[in-house]
C-alpha cells in the first residue's frame, strides 16, 4: 500500500509560566509582554508531535511507511524546534514567516531554504517572533494558512495538531483547516494507531468517556489531554546525520496568500484582559498527633462534604 | 548485639513515641534512595537496603538518644532534613539503616537584625526563613536552586552554593555558629562570633560533612541587607567558552564583586536562552546588586571589563531578568520533569567540579569530548559556569541521555557513573576539585583519595575520630 503522508503542525509560544504576577497586573493596560521569556512547544502541539512519532514507529513495524512532516508560522525561534524534529525523523520542515507587517523570511540560516517570495523580500527576520505578528488571536488567518500550505505545498493527507494554543486559546482553527479542506475532525484525539491497510485506529475523548474509531484519511486530528505530553529527544548523531537536511522558510506570498490583509478581516480582536483570581483559601491543622490532625480534618473539613455526597 | 528490624523499631518508639517513627513499606522504600537514583524512584524499581525506620526527631535531646541508642547497637545511621540531595548521600547503603529525619524541627530560633545573624533549627526550609527576612528588608544571600524545598540543615551539611555566591559566598561563609550531635549523642554548640582565631576553625568540621561525622540540628546564618530594587542585570551572547571564562576572570581578578556572573555553553544555552541566542551562541550574563551605589558601579564597571571583549554583544537585560526571576524549583517544576522522564526515557543530570581559571576550558573541552565519544545515547552535553572566585571557578556539567536497552536499574551504571567518571578522571589530571558544591555523596565517593592526595590523612582521622563505630551514613565520603 502506499505511503501515509502526514503532517503536524505546532506552535512555539511563551513560556507563559514563567511570567511574574506583575506581568500579569500590567497587562490589562499595556497587554502582555512576552518577548523576554523563553519560549516552549504548545502543549497540545508536543503530544501531537510525539503521537505522530508514535505512529511511525508502529507502522513501521506493520511494514507502512509513514511520511512525517512538521509545519510552524513564525520567526526563527522555531528552527530549533525544527532542527529537532527533523533530527527526530521528520522528513519534512518547514515555517511560513507571517507577519502583521507583511511577508518576512531569513536568507542568512545555514540549512535554511527559502521560497520565492520570501526570497524576493530579502528582509532578514530575526527579529520577528510569533507573539509578536497579530496570528496570536487570528485563527482564521492561521487555518488558511495551514490549508493553503496542504494544498499548494505539502499535499498531505492527514493533518495532526493541538486541539488549542495559547494565549487565544479559541481551539477553532483544528475546524476553520477541516472545513477549507473538506476534510472530516476528530477533536480531542489521544492516540493514533495504524491499522495496516491504510485506515487508523483514533482515540478520543467524549463527555461520556473514550471513543475508539475507525477512519481512512484524509482527515484532521485534533490532538487533547493524551497521555502522551512529552516529545522524545533526538541523540547527538542523530542531530549530526541529519543536519544537512533543509527547513523550507515560506512566505505567505509563496501559498497565494496576502496575509496583512486577512489580518484586516479577522474578526477576532483582543480589546482587554482581565484577571482571574485562582487563589484558594488554605488552613494549617494544628494538632498534637498526626492522629489528632487527621481527626480535626475529617470532622472540620471531611464529614459535611460525604454527607452531601 | 546486632538488633532485629522490629527491636530497632521498638527501640525507636522508646525514644520518640510511635508517632514519630514510620514504618510504612512504601515510604521505606522511597526513602532508600535520593536523587542520584531518581530514575529508579520514577518506575518505582528499588534495589538499594530497604531502611529499618524513618525517625522524626523534634529536639536536639532526642536526636542525642537516637545515636546513643543507634552506637550502642552499631546501627547505621542517615541524618537528613529537606530530602533534595543528588549525589547518594542519602541512600541506604546497609540494611536496616535508620534514617533521622530533622524536617519536624522547624522553628526559627531568633532574627537578630542588629548583629545579622538568623537561627534556626535544621528543618527549617530556606524558603521559610528567607520569606522571614525579606520582611524586615533582609536577606540570607543564599539561593540555590533547591531553595523551595532544601532545608538548612542539609544545606550545611552538603556544603551548599547558592546563586548569588559571587557576592555572599558559599554556606560555608555565611555560617557563624551551629549545633551538632556527635556519636555517642555528644551535643556540641559553636558559639556565634564575627571570627575567631583560637585554633583551627571547627565549624568545618561540621559544615559539609554530609551527616558522616554528625548530625546538624541548629545553625546560625548571618543576614544582609536586601536591595533588589538596585539590581542590575547584564547579558551577551559570544561564540567561544574560552572568551567567555577569560571575561568571568576579568571580572574577578579586577576585583567586581557581581552577585551573579555565568556563561553558558551552547548546550545549555540552547535549554534557557534560545529566544534570543542563536543556537552556537554562548551567553554570559551578570547581575549587579547592593546599595545603589555599588550596584550601579559594579555593572558599569563590568560592562566597560566586557566592552574589552569585542566577540561579545550585548542583549536587552530583561531577558535575563525575566530569566533569573524563573530559576528557582520547586515541587511542582520536580514533579514535572519527573514525567518528561518518565515517558521519554531522557534523563538529565548534572556534576559540578572548580579548577583554577589556567585549567577551567581544558578540563570542560576535555570531558565534553570524551563523553560525546564514549557514551551512548547523549541528547545533549553543555554546561556552565557559575560561581567564580579570585584564582578559579566552577564548571557546571549538564547533559541528557536516553535510556536504552535497560532498565531504570541499570541508568547509573551504564550512563551516569561512567560519566562521572570521565568528569572526575579530566578534573584531577588537571588539580581540580571533582566536587564544587552538591557533596561527594555516595556517587563521587570511590574517588575521595584521589580528590585529597596525601590531606586524605587528616580526613579520614576526623572519621575515626568522630565515628569510631562507623555508624555516621555509611558510604558517604567515606566508600564501603
């Protein structure tokens, strides 16, 4: 049988864990600033990455290949992740520089292929970070570039991402692909098994509890809370064999797409940001024994909340 | 008379009350390893002496009872407190081990902030004490990375570094005076003096010996004064570790005294700097505090010293603001590394060794070389430096492998010891030292004589000295 061609797409966000609670206080004026902390794979995204590898491995096993590609909109800050994954296996690497000020690539990054357009604008975009380039609350930008990217370039035909990113956290995109696809979703998705003759075996969540299906791409997997959250790592020589291997640099341009002005168009604005306070009220049980604790626990805290039970 | 698990148990209660002595199986088992054996703690596969009891000492007096009791029976003894150790300090090496866990003495004694000086008892979280302190505009000066959940005793114990080191020193300068439990349950105290120069200074003995010679139940900690609305902060990126030490000896040797003053190798640049360091980038960064004046004049004076080095370019400062404001771990950043771990098999670890500045880049290109050659399955080899002093510095090694073809059982001896190994064997070639601030713990052990050449003397004395029985955490420091 032939091949699966798949693809992953991610996003390299702020670590926004590590911002200060000050951060936080300041931004309902001055909006979040999040250039100066590290960045990290979207949590959604790095279980997609990983099950997409996982599925690999188990096709391979079935005598499947399955052809992996990983696609990122963004600055350079998303090569390493690309070098890592290509690194891991991914045979395919690429990032569309989108920005709110229009197309932008690099031309100076060894190993670092660029397409026409971007080529063509010749602006060196180091400086250029996702949170920075207006996608962050545009979903609708960011599926049509992902559909324009299948489509026009990649020609996949099973698509595997985060169910959500954030800081929009909206969760529309995995839809907005599908529908400019044609192309079925399954959301919440935690686990992708090959069954051998092309279909897959997808688990996902329901409100009721976990749904097992049977699909044949093309399709879109919204990846959820699965089990797996944690991308593998690639060994040194692993990194060093496969180090020639090029990560395509896109613009929006080189899909057909003028990216300024469907950021004109997307309906989604933040105007505001407002604080939730998560605290929660705590108590320190004073007590002589562990014993007395315990009993001072079950009758203050414990016994009224089983009775309503 | 060897005693039997349930005598050592019943003897035990006898002291403390049943209370305070557990004998769960599961936190047994846990308790038989620490961080040195983390991989194994996550799958929960076990292969070290499962200890006799866990005791919860809450007084000095009853810490003295448990070691009279435990010499009186030659019963080994693991003194502990916050539990963070990474070396094997904490294991089990012997069955039927009793471990004496300080952690339920926890007060702190006095804050005196005329004379600077903080007591506290050895179960005292640094965090705790420090959150004390800061209220009154004060600060210990010390913040290593354990900070959340060390506690000071073990923190002594260990001979701890923090990360402003540069500036406030190590445990060992800030210690005034201290309280100790000998074998025999001897109770000595070390009064608190600004120095003293009556004969060898015997807080030495005590600091740093890694509960081999006594059990630490008190300590006295001087205090500064805390000005971080002062602080300023430096960074760069560079492309050669050899510039970056020559800079940090620069700094040093022009006698700034930076509370913070690092750089970091590409690798482990590539872990916290990759938002703004391209990935063969090295990253120098300082901070600068105290009083406004001396702040302001160690970052200028630090940046016309860096200005000197033409390979360095300056980053915006926030970054590394923002940076050291998220270095700290505590539980919930342990626990989830612990899962990373757990699902992908690829195990961080770290061994921290000092040289003086003529072998610091020998010593790092030369055990970077040979790991990356003769270990399999490295993901990723760097390191850094990060506490210097006037005729040498650290060099911090940080490096991941995957785990394959064995189980959590076997990851020390098929990774991490031989990496240790390579580590120690290019330190000593050099005259280094093969422990800068984690203590020698079980791990680094086997190589005690070789790290003290002919003072080993004088160590091992101290040894048969204290703990004639040899009851004090068999096979720390001293190897079985």
């Amino acid at each position: 049988m032939s091949a699966v061609r798949v693809l992953v797409c991610f996003k390299v966000t702020p670590d926004f864990e590590a911002l200060r609670e000050a951060d936080w206080a300041a931004a309902a004026t001055q909006g979040v600033q999040t250039r100066y902390v590290r960045r990290v794979l979207n949590c959604f995204d790095e279980s997609a990455l990983e099950l997409a590898l996982g599925l690999s491995d188990a096709a391979a096993r079935l005598g499947v290949t399955v052809e992996l590609g990983a696609l990122s909109i963004g600055g350079r800050e998303v090569d390493p992740y690309l070098k890592t994954l290509v690194a891991l296996g991914y045979e395919r690497a690429a990032r569309v520089a989108a920005g709110a000020d229009g197309d932008i690539a690099d031309t100076d990054a060894a190993g670092v292929g660029v397409g026409a357009a971007a080529g063509a604008a010749g602006v060196d975009g180091a400086g250029l970070d996702r949170a920075a380039s207006g996608l962050d609350f545009a979903p609708a930008v960011v599926a049509s570039i992902i559909a324009s990217y299948v489509l026009r370039a990649d020609h996949s035909d099973l698509l595997v991402l985060g169910c959500r990113s954030g800081p929009g956290d909206g969760g529309t995109v995995p839809f907005r692909v599908a529908e400019a696809l044609g192309w079925p979703c399954l959301t919440r998705v935690t686990s992708i098994e090959p069954l051998g003759d092309g279909r897959l075996r997808v688990g996902a969540m329901v409100d009721d509890g976990l749904l097992r299906v049977t699909l044949r791409p093309p399709c879109v997997l919204a990846v959820g809370n699965a089990l797996v959250s944690h991308l593998r790592a690639p060994t040194l020589k692993d990194r060093l064999e496969r180090r020639e291997r090029r990560i395509d640099v896109l613009a929006a341009a080189d899909l057909g797409l003028d990216i300024a002005a469907e950021l004109r168009r997307e309906a989604c604005v933040p105007t505001a940001l407002e604080t939730i306070d998560r605290r929660r009220r705590g108590a320190v049980i004073a007590g002589a024994t562990p014993r007395d604790k315990a009993r001072t626990l079950f009758d203050s805290y414990l016994s009224d909340l089983i009775e309503t039970l | 008379m060897h005693l039997s698990r349930e005598a050592i148990v019943e003897g035990l209660q006898r002291i403390v009350g049943p209370a305070d002595v557990i004998t769960d199986r599961r936190i047994l088992v846990e308790s038989s390893v620490d961080n040195f054996r983390k991989l194994q703690n996550i799958f929960d596969v076990h292969t070290m002496p499962v200890p006799a009891a866990i005791v919860m000492a809450r007084s000095t007096e009853q810490v003295a009872a448990i070691l009279r009791f435990a010499g009186e029976h030659t019963i080994n003894v693991i003194p502990r407190t916050g539990g963070t150790a990474t070396e094997g300090g904490l294991e089990s090496a012997v069955p039927d081990s009793i471990i004496i866990d300080g952690s339920a003495m926890n007060r702190i004694v006095d804050i005196d902030a005329y004379d600077m000086q903080a007591t506290c008892q050895c179960g005292v979280p640094l965090q705790a004490l420090e959150d004390r302190v800061r209220e009154l505009g004060l600060t210990t000066g010390h913040s290593p990375q354990s900070k959340p959940v060390a506690h000071m005793g073990g923190l002594v114990a260990t001979r701890s570094i923090g990360q402003f080191s540069t500036l406030y020193g190590g445990i060992e300068d800030m210690v005034v005076g201290l309280e100790a439990v000998f074998p025999g349950g001897i109770v000595t105290r070390i009064k608190n003096v600004p120095r003293r120069a009556a004969g060898p200074d015997i807080r030495h003995v005590v600091i740093g010996n890694e509960g081999a010679l006594c059990f630490i139940t008190e300590v006295t900690v001087k205090l500064f004064p805390y000005f971080p609305e002062n602080n300023v902060f430096l960074g760069y990126t560079l492309k050669d570790m050899k510039t970056g030490f020559e800079v940090l000896r620069a700094v040093m040797v022009n006698g700034y005294k930076p509370s913070v003053a690092r750089v970091y190798d590409p690798g482990d640049a590539g872990l916290h700097f990759s938002h703004f360091a391209a990935d063969d980038d090295c990253v120098l960064l300082f901070m600068a505090e105290g009083p406004a004046g001396i702040a302001k004049a160690t970052a200028d004076g630090i940046a016309a010293i860096v200005a000197g080095f033409a390979e360095c370019t300056r980053v915006d400062s926030a970054y590394i603001e923002t940076w050291f404001n998220d270095l700290c771990w505590g539980p919930d950043k342990i626990t989830a590394e612990d899962e990373r771990i757990r699902q992908t098999l690829n195990v961080n670890r770290t061994t921290e060794i000092s040289a003086d500045w003529s072998s610091i880049n020998d010593i790092y290109q030369a055990a970077r070389a040979r790991i990356i050659a003769e270990i399999p399955d490295i993901t990723m080899m760097g390191g850094h430096s990060s506490h210097s002093y006037i005729n040498g510095t650290n060099m911090y090694f940080n490096y991941f492998f995957n785990v394959v073809g064995v189980g959590p059982e076997e990851e020390t001896a098929k990774y991490y010891l031989p990496i240790i190994g390579i580590i120690c064997e290019e330190t000593l070639k050099r005259g280094g030292s093969i422990v800068h601030h984690h203590g020698m713990g079980k791990a680094r052990a086997p190589w005690v004589r070789d790290e003290y050449g002919s003072s080993y003397y004088i160590l091992e004395t101290l040894k048969h000295a204290f703990d004639p029985e040899g009851i004090m955490n068999k096979g720390t420091i001293f190897p079985l």
